[in-house]
C-alpha cells in the first residue's frame, strides 16, 4: 500500500545544510496500525509530512497504492491528498468558521462530483459523526467543542473520503489521559472495523498498546521496532504503562 | 451552497472589524463620489438651468450681423408650431447710463446692462420674472425693474422711484427717458438679472432707433430631448437668413468649459478616493490572510488546490464589494435624496439642481465592485503561495 524508498529530506545548503530524515525505507500494509515513534527532533514528524505528501522529499520515493507520488504535481498531489490520505493533527485542526458537520464534510466537498453532490456527503458525514459519538454536536462551531472532541471530528474528516491511510500527528498530544484513552480506542476500533490503514506519529505509545509495528526515528533514521534495541525497551515500558492507563 | 462561497462568507462574516473596515472603506469611495456628483454637478447643473431659464432658454437664435431685421412675430410664429415648443421670448440688450436724485442727491451709475424683454412673451419662456422680490414685472412701457445690485448702487432705488436711463442710439445720439422703478429683481445665486436693468423692448427699440429688430429670441422646449432636431429644422427653413442658432449647451460651452474641466478633476479626486480604498481592501484583506494561514494550510492539507483557496479569497474581495457598492449606493442615494428634498444650496445661496443619475450611480458602484475584487487579487495570490506544511505549523 504504501512503500517509502531512501526518503531523504534536507533543509538548507552548503553548510547550513540539515538533513532531518536520511534514506528512510519501508512498508505499510492495508489495514495495519502503525506507530512512528521517536525523540522530539528525531525527524517524525517529517517522515509523516513526507509519506502525508505535505513536503516533497529532497530525494527518494514515496508510492502509495502504486502511484510514485513524487512524479506528481501540485495539482495532482493536492487531489491525491484528498482523495487517498486522512489527517489527524495534534490541534485537531478543524475550521473554526465552520461547524462540526461542515467540517467533517469538507474533504468530500472539496472532491467534488458526483459523491460530493446532494445530500450524499452529509449523510456520510452525520454517520461519522454517529460512529465517533459527536452527533449531538454536529451543528456547533468547531471552536465550542472540547479538545477529546475536536479530535474526534478531525478523525471523523480524516475518514470521509474513504482513505487508503489515515495519517495521525501527536493526535493525543493536546488531551488529557481520559480523552487520550478515548481518541485511542476510537481510532484502534475505526482500524479493527473498517480494515482501514493508520500512520501515527507519537509521544505518548503507552497509550496505544498492541499496535501492528512500531517504526521508530532517530537523528533521521528510521529503525524497524526489531531492528532497534531501544525500541524494545521503549515497547516494554510502554507495555507496562498501558496497564497502569489502560487496566 | 459550495464549500468555497460559505467559507469565503463565513471567514469574513467571523471577523466583523475586518469586514466593516472593508465595507467602510468601499462605502466612504461610493459616498465621496455622490457627494461630488450632488455638490458639483448640482452645481453645474443649477448654473445650466438658471441661464436657460434667465437667458438662453433651451435654444437661442441671434443673427451674425447682431440684429434680427425679421419681425419677432414671425420667427416666433415659425417655432410655436412645433408642438415640441413651449414657448418663445424676444429679447434685446444694450448698455446705459442711469441715474437718481435721492434726498437731493444724484447718484449715476455707467454701462449698466440693459434687457429690452416683451413681458408677456417673457413671462412664458423665462423666469425672469419670478426674481422680482419686489413690486411687478415691466408691463408698462415706461416701467423699468432694476436688479438688486444695481438698485443698491443707486443708493436703495425702491420701487416707485423714477430713475432717468441714457442710451446711445444707432446713430451716435443720446436718448434719454425717464422710466418708474416697477420692481426689484434678485434671483438666488445671483444669476438672474441682479445686476442689470429690464425693460419694454418697445421702449428699448424705440430709444435704440431699432424698430422691429430684436436681439435674440429665447426659446422653451416643452420637449428639451429635441432642441437640438427643432434648431436644425430651424435653420433649415430660413436658408437666406443669417441666423445663428445655439442650443443652451452650444451658447454657454464657453462659460461652462473652465466648470467642467473643475468637475472633471473633482470626480478624479473622487476615484483617487475610491484607489484608496482599494488599498485598504488590499491591507484589511492581507489581514484576514495572515490570520488564516493555519485555515489555508489545512485546506490545502485536505486536498484544496491552490485555484480552491483563489476563488475562496476573491469571493471575498466579490463579498466586499458587493456590500460596499449596495451599502456606499445607498448611503449616496440617500445624501441625494436630502439634498434634493431639502432644496440644499450652494454657499446658502443657488439651490442645486439635484438629480438622480442612474447610469452614474450604476457605473460607479460597478467600479467600486471591480476595484474591490481586483484589491483581493493580490492577497488571494499570497493565500496560494503558503505551504500547507508551514502554514499548519501557525497554530
């Protein structure tokens, strides 16, 4: 589904040149919940905006469901966004001049045709809305509803269009535990029932527990969770914090 | 509705003081510019309508020799057939001595104009005589109506009073005539008769040694539209005359050039004005901009391409201007409307000539609109320029 090829991004030339992610490669499979994971700086956050087709890497491929996203333009990219990937940000960003219902309709709008038209999108979006509990709030502004909800919006946009991936940013960084706990659970129950693939940047794994992998980044590298003697460490930890959260 | 125009609304609807910045801004553009068609062109206007109504009527008929040898009766027969006139007035004009002995002293005035006019006929095609604010018009023949600066130079002439006029003949010889002061003319603004003396045109004839010949006839359009068709069947019919026939825009062109190149840069400072508040727009729509990067990103983010996030801020710029031209039109109008209700003068004197001119208003609030959205082109650019990536991180 989704196959990241010596993904390298740098910033910056000749001596002030950074280089926040070197050679990244890996794999996602269809339907599986994977953790990026890593130390503040380590460069995950722009694995995700590399693999959320948000930043064009400096050099390496990104395919997903067989299209070599780097050979695609701006307009190209904008409707590949729209149509393959959902986003989850850490501020939930939704649009404050719009309500709950508009915004999870949005990315359907903004696709246009033929599913965009009628009352279609805002069936699929009130039932969204029913499946991460937020019906109630669907016609409030975006800016009156509670962190653990906005987010719970966020993840009901991010699916509206039917993604091959759900991209997450620190989705629980702005909460507090109990509505960590919830986000978690809804977007590990979304994954179990719709199949549905999803790519989540993380400080705080012990919140999510058994998770499919684990890919971590350090100083731009990338490490498959076997590969990195860390990581196991980390999971063990983690494991033993989630049963302390997550009796 | 789209996803595009309800955001479009709905970010400047959020955000009134931008929104009412905007809107002012468009609004004062549109209202400097109907004030200065109200004042200005009132102005023009009223300046316009008193000469023909004092002077020239809707067209004016002189001979290139001074004089019209054909009889008055005539040539005014010729015009009243034509349904689209309402009137037609003989008038004769000359220069003249006049004096006054008051309480023993004489008080003499020199080439103090002079308008020979048949009262009835005058009464008809001119106004002149609704600026006697005191006493009556010249329907004696041995009546005179002073204007209200010349009486005041005559050391309070009053109506009653015997003034003695001296006019020189055609043939280089003093008339004198001894005339009572029948009324006193004084017209707002003072473009009436203020400063001239009206007369019989008999009397004025006879003194001139002039019998039968006129100076100009003023004619009145019961149909202004065709003055100009009326002149020309005029001229038309009297080949062998030697006739100048002006319409009132041809015979004060001279006097109201100089007014309307003054117009003419008045309503350019007018549209300077309204580039103003374009750059306004420009600003108060950066604005609005740079406070919805983190907005812009996410669209972006969510698949908008960057023509999306175009459209979206020059809905805006369209949003603008359409509430700036309706809100600045009606704002104009309504200045126009009191200003014609109330019968606003100018400098407390000439009533302006207040009208309403639809395609004026129409072509000015439609520029105000066009400048409002070319104003959004720029900052809607800028909206496309942003990086979804960077744009997101301005939480």
């Amino acid at each position: 589904m989704l196959r990241a090829r010596g993904v390298t991004k740098s910033y910056g030339q000749d001596e002030t040149r950074v280089t926040a992610l070197r050679g990244a490669s890996f794999d996602i499979r269809r339907g599986e919940f994977v953790l990026i994971v890593g130390a503040s700086g380590s460069g995950k956050t722009t694995l995700l905006n590399m693999i959320g087709l948000l930043s064009s890497p400096t050099s390496g491929r990104v395919i997903i469901e067989g299209v070599d996203t780097t050979r695609l333009g701006s307009s190209g990219l904008a409707a590949f966004r729209n149509r393959r990937l959902g986003f989850v940000a850490q501020f939930a960003n939704l649009l404050v001049d719009l309500t709950i219902l508009e915004n999870v309709m949005l990315p359907r709008q903004i696709a246009g045709g033929g599913w965009a038209r009628g009352d279609r999108p805002r069936r699929d979006a009130l039932e969204l809305l029913r499946s991460v509990g937020l019906e109630a709030q669907a016609a409030q502004r975006a800016n009156k509803v509670s962190g653990g909800q906005a987010q719970r919006a966020a993840i009901a946009r991010g699916l509206i269009n039917r993604p091959s991936i759900v991209l997450a940013d620190e989705p629980t960084g702005n909460l507090d535990s109990v509505s960590s706990e919830s986000v978690v659970r809804l977007m590990k129950d979304t994954a179990r029932r719709l199949n549905q693939t999803f790519v989540v940047v993380t400080h705080d794994r012990e919140y999510f527990g058994e998770v499919d992998r684990v890919i971590t980044v350090s100083d731009g590298r990338v490490y498959e969770e076997e590969d990195d003697p860390r990581v196991a460490a980390a999971t063990a930890t983690a494991a033993t914090r989630k049963r302390e959260v997550l009796p | 509705m789209g996803y595009r125009p309800r955001l479009a609304k709905r970010m400047l609807f959020n955000r009134r003081g931008s929104l009412i910045g905007a809107v002012l801004a468009v609004t004062i553009g549109i209202l400097v510019i109907h004030v200065n068609f109200v004042i200005f062109q009132g102005l023009y206007d009223a300046i316009v309508r008193d000469i023909g109504d004092y002077r020239t009527g809707d067209i004016i008929v002189t001979d290139e020799d001074s004089f019209i040898t054909r009889s008055d009766l005539a040539v005014a027969s010729w015009f009243e057939r034509n349904p689209s006139v309402e009137a037609v007035a003989p008038r004769l004009s000359a220069s003249a001595e006049i004096n006054i002995t008051k309480g023993g002293r004489l008080i003499e005035e020199t080439r103090v104009p002079i308008v020979g006019v048949d009262p009835y006929r005058d009464i008809r095609a001119s106004t002149v005589h609704e600026t006697i604010s005191e006493g009556s018009y010249v329907f004696a023949r041995n009546s005179v109506v002073l204007g209200t600066n010349v009486a005041r130079d005559l050391g309070g002439a009053a109506v009653g009073d015997s003034v003695k006029v001296m006019i020189v003949d055609r043939w280089g010889e003093e008339q004198v005539r001894r005339l009572v002061v029948s009324g006193i003319a004084s017209s707002p603004g003072g473009q009436g008769f203020d400063y001239t003396v009206v007369m019989h045109i008999d009397t004025l004839r006879d003194m001139m040694a002039r019998e039968g010949e006129t100076g100009s006839f003023m004619v009145r359009m019961a149909d202004e539209g065709q003055a100009a068709a009326v002149r020309d069947l005029f001229l038309r019919s009297f080949p062998n005359d030697d006739f100048v026939a002006e319409t009132i825009e041809e015979a004060s062109e001279e006097q109201l050039q100089g007014f309307r190149s003054g117009i003419a840069m008045i309503n350019m400072i007018g549209y300077f004005g309204m580039m103003s508040s374009a750059f306004a727009i420009v600003t108060i729509q950066m604005m609005i901009v740079n406070g919805k990067t983190r907005e812009i990103g996410i669209l972006r983010a969510l698949g908008a391409r960057r023509r999306d996030v175009l459209v979206i801020f020059i809905m805006q710029g369209m949003l603008i201007g359409a509430i700036g031209a309706g809100v600045g039109t009606a704002a104009g109008l309504s200045y126009t409307f009191y200003a014609k209700e109330t019968k606003m003068s100018f400098n407390n004197s000439l009533p302006l000539e207040v009208s309403y001119d639809w395609a004026k208003i129409l072509q000015t609030a439609l520029t105000s609109f066009a400048l409002a959205v070319v104003a959004s082109l720029y900052p809607s650019y800028r909206a496309t320029k942003l990086v979804p990536v960077e744009a997101m991180r301005a939480v």
